[in-house]
C-alpha cells in the first residue's frame, strides 16, 4: 500500500498563489477607489495664487459641494436635485455642526450660480463656506 509518490495521487499541499492574485487585485480596486473618493467630483477648477492645501485628518467630517459644467450639484458624491439641495444638505450635516462646508465649482461656471449654493448654505445655518480653488497663477489675472 502505497501513500503518496505514485502516478495520479492527489497531494494535500495547498496552492496559494491565486489567493495572493485575488488579494492583489483587491488591494488595487481598493488603493483606486480611495484616490476616487478623496478627490470627489472632477470638475476643471479655478486657479488662485493663495490657494492652500487642506488637511486630510477631518475629510470624513467635511461636506463638499460641487457643481459641474452643467449644473450638477452633488452633495459629496451624491448628486441631487437642485430643488431637494437644501433638504440632501441638511441631511448630510446633522451631527457635522461647525464644521465648514467647501464649495468646488467649474471654472466655467457664473458668479450667481456659486451665489445660490452659498445662500443655501447660509439658509441652514452652516457656520462657513469655504470655496475650493487649485493652486497657480490664474489666466489672465495678476500675480
């Protein structure tokens, strides 16, 4: 009676190479899920000579608003409706009081379509809007 090294015998090692490949892949998704999260709604947005670097440490705390080229507001990644903006965005700040609110818009946007999400901001009593802008020398502006 043979136990193992004869032809066609099953051996009990196991093989882990495609669990290392799936947690591999997994890793990946996550590490570009992550980086999609943090930098919220791609919009083209102004440039501004004083921009500064916000911190990371309290991004889960913080509420961004963006508009796009089109006029799509998200509250976060979520987007909504203009006319529900104020109901989606005292939703997503209850338990957030006193933090600011940052406010990210497309470049191409008008003044007064910043303006109203800034009103409703105030409207809901949020302490502050900041106003997100990427650091560099804005085209056709002074340095």
């Amino acid at each position: 009676m043979q136990v193992s090294g004869g032809k066609g015998d099953i051996s009990a090692a196991i093989n882990i190479t495609p669990l290392v490949d799936v947690m591999l892949v997994l890793l990946i998704v996550y590490m570009v899920m992550v980086a999609m999260i943090r930098q919220g709604v791609p919009l083209d947005l102004p440039d501004a000579i004083n921009a500064r670097t916000t911190s990371l440490e309290n991004q889960d705390k913080i509420i961004t608003l963006s508009l796009n080229e089109e006029k799509e507001v998200f509250v976060n990644l979520k987007q909504v409706e203009l006319a529900n903006l104020d109901r989606e965005l005292a939703i997503a700040y209850q338990g957030r009081e006193g933090q600011p609110v940052l406010i990210k818009g497309a470049k191409t946007l008008l003044y007064g379509d910043v303006l109203q999400l800034m009103n409703t901001c105030r409207q809901l009593g949020i302490a502050g809007v900041e106003l997100v802008a990427k650091k560099g020398t804005p085209a056709g502006g002074v340095e």
